[in-house]
C-alpha cells in the first residue's frame, strides 16, 4: 500500500495529458472487455457469492449476471459519449493592470473509495474518474474480494493495451488495515468517498485525516397524503419498495395521512406477491390485521422508524397532516431522498421547500434517484452532504477548478 499510493499520484498527473478523444476511446475499449471477459468476471463472482447466505440483504448487491455485466458496459459507453467536465471555464476576466484570469474546472487528482459488496462500484468509479481526468483507489469489502481483483485485472490489461500507466486504479487489500492506511494517506488521497451503510460512513468519516463525501445511507419515505390518486400511489410505492430491495434508495416507511387508512388493504393486496413484512403502527395495523398475512405484519416499535431494511420489509407510519409528515422525515429521514404522492399542488410545493434531503420527489418513486437514471451515465455515490455536491455525483461532482492568471511582467505594487 505504501507503495500503490505514490503510484496512483504520479499516475494522476500523466492521466492529465491525455487527451479526451483517448480517454473516450479507452472506456470504450474497456465496455467491449467486459463482454469479452464475461465468464471470467462471473466465475469470480461466483466464488464470492459462495461465501454469503443467499438471505443476506447484502447477496442481491453482490451478484453479477450477464444482463448486469450488459448494463454496466452500456453505461461506460454512456460515460465515454458524455461532454468532458474538464477545461470549462466558469469565470474569466482581465483585470485593470492587464492580468488575464481564469477559473478552469480540473480533476480532484486521486479519488479514493472504500465500498461494501458492490463490484458494479469498481466500474463505475473507474469510468467516471478516468473519463473526469482522476486516478482512483478501490477498497472494496473482503465479501467481493475476487470479483474485484477480476475486474481490476481486466481494466489493467486494457489500459496496458493502450499504453496508458495502469497506476490510474489501484485495488487495496480487502482489510481493515487497508482502509485505515486510505483515510490517513494525507498528501496522496485528494478525498475520500464511503459507499456503504451507516457504519461504514460514520467509520470513514470519524478516522479520515483526508477530506471526505459522505454518501449512502438512505432511509426513505413516500408520504401518502389525504389527496394522493390511489392508483398512482399504488405504484409509486410498490415500485419504491420491491423494485430493488438492497439499494440506497429503496422505501422503508410509508408515511399515510389517517383518511387514507381504509386503503391499506388495497395496498397490502399490492405488496403481498414480494411477501413484503410491515411493520405497522397502531392505526395503521388495525386496518391490516384482517387482510394481511399475520406472519407478514408486526407492530411497529420506535426502532422500525429510521431503520433502511434492505430487504422485504417496511414501516408504515399514520400522521394527521403534512406537517406532521414533513416533522417525521425531519426527525427519522437520512437525508437522501424523499417522495410525496398528492394531487394537491399547493402541498407538493410545501413538501418540496421544507423537506431537507438531497431528492425530494412528488408523484414519483424514489427508486429514480440514481446517476445512470439523471443521465449522468453512472455514479460515483450519492451525497447526503451540503456542502459541496449533493445527490448523484457524476462527472462534475468529481472535478474541481483553479485559477489560471496569465501576466506580461506585471508585479504588485
């Protein structure tokens, strides 16, 4: 490690000569490998998946298949055909003694990430701090450890196919140790980005000495509110809920306004199929306990509310009013994303300016909060942060600027 970090500096710096068309044609090159190494990428993968109970919330994060393999190429190709980020000019001006500025956006230099059983992460921070001009370092989780080496293989070889230094991805060791070494390594990590659940974040940014983006943790609510189309909540929630359980922008609690508590057992018909298990707070759970399955419904504790399941299961909250709604996301919500379902335009608009989370969504499932679906190709994580970039980071979220004067002999007074 001690060796893979000044690699991965130096590197950064030859990775900024390269011109974008290279690039490009790189990351296209690298798409065409992924069909091309298919059964070795996925036999890796099987390896790791040998290892973890297919009960594991975490297994569905960890799978690779032939069609997410396709995936993940088409949006390499996506990256590669989007604008590049570097070299635009955000501000320019010639002041009175004659000094020519500009404010040029310009890669971070190393971009160091530290993720879960995610091996998708591997290409698309790769794709993405390749296409922006930034080395990256992977720290992966010891659960897709192989499936990780695969992938990182795979790109080297490509990157030494076209004479590229392939010390523009490193792969850590899948250690503790590892990850401590990243958050310290003050001088060659520009900053550090957690991809993970809650205590991977709250880890990285308690130990880190570098700078970090937090990402990640999403506990998500839809509030049904006393005007929504039920139709349309119907599948709003549905889709938020069992699309896919194990990502960061899947629903954990239903928050419904007391007059559409007679719906309930509509929306329970709707959830049954994915043996979906509530957990239901008193109002909510006496409009259940006739229609659904007992050993899919529980009642809910202060514990249900702020936890993200990643699985089949979900709260449901009753509330009196969108303020109490909006009261709840404040208290119990991550800050990552949000919906509302209402045909009431005066209260979406309140949702929206009150609720403070990176995506505040009205008529539409959280489910949409993902880089590829804002057509920003992929995505480096999703900032629950303020301060600097906030939801999906794609391309210019990684970037930074600095300042380009140019002189004619001028000197300061």
């Amino acid at each position: 490690m001690l060796e893979q970090f000044p690699t991965a500096k130096k590197a950064s710096r030859g990775l900024a000569l390269i011109a974008d068309a290279k690039r490009d044609e790189i990351l296209l090159a690298v798409a065409d490998a992924i069909k091309e190494n298919e059964s070795v990428i996925l036999e890796a993968n099987k390896a790791d998946l040998a290892k973890m109970d297919p009960q594991n919330p975490l297994y569905d994060r960890l799978q690779l298949t032939p069609k997410r393999l396709e995936d993940i190429a088409s949006d390499m190709r996506h990256v590669a055909a989007l604008p590049s980020p570097l070299g635009r000019i955000s501000n320019e001006k010639t002041l009175e003694n004659g000094l020519h500025l500009r404010r040029v956006s310009v890669p971070f230099g190393v971009i160091g990430m530290v993720f879960e059983a995610r091996p998708n992460v591997a290409f698309d921070v790769f794709s993405l701090c390749f296409k922006s001009g930034n080395a990256c370092v992977l720290k992966g989780g010891k659960d897709a450890d192989e499936s990780n080496k695969a992938i990182v293989a795979m790109i080297h070889r490509v990157l030494e196919q076209k004479g590229v230094d392939t010390g523009v991805v490193q792969l850590l060791p899948a250690t503790h140790e590892a990850t401590g070494e990243m958050l310290t390594a003050v001088g060659y990590i520009d900053v550090c980005i957690p991809r993970g659940g809650r205590k991977l974040i709250d880890f990285v940014r308690d130990n880190a000495k570098v700078p970090v983006i937090e990402t990640g943790a999403g506990v998500v609510h839809a509030y049904m509110d006393k005007d929504a189309d039920l139709d349309m909540a119907l599948r709003i929630i549905n889709n938020a809920k069992t699309r896919r359980v194990s990502v960061c922008n899947a629903l954990d609690c239903l928050l419904i306004h007391k007059d559409r508590l007679e719906d309930l057992p509509t929306l329970g018909m709707i959830l049954l199929p994915s043996n979906v298990k509530i957990y239901a707070d008193k109002g909510a759970y006496g409009f259940l306990n006739k229609s659904y399955p007992p050993h899919l419904l529980a009642e809910a504790t202060e514990e249900s509310f702020g936890t993200e399941f990643m699985s089949y299961a979900m709260a449901i909250k009753t509330v009196n009013s969108d303020d109490e709604a909006i009261e709840h996301i404040a208290r119990f919500g991550s800050g990552h994303s949000e919906c509302i379902i209402t045909s009431n335009a005066e209260t979406a608009e309140k949702f929206q300016k009150q609720v403070d989370a990176a995506c505040v969504y009205v008529n539409a499932p959280t489910s949409f909060t993902d880089g590829a679906q804002f057509g920003l190709g992929a995505e480096i994580g999703i900032s629950t942060q303020k301060l600097g970039p906030r939801g999906p980071m794609a391309l210019e979220e990684i970037t930074t600027y600095k300042w380009l004067i140019n002189g004619n002999g001028q000197i300061r007074k």
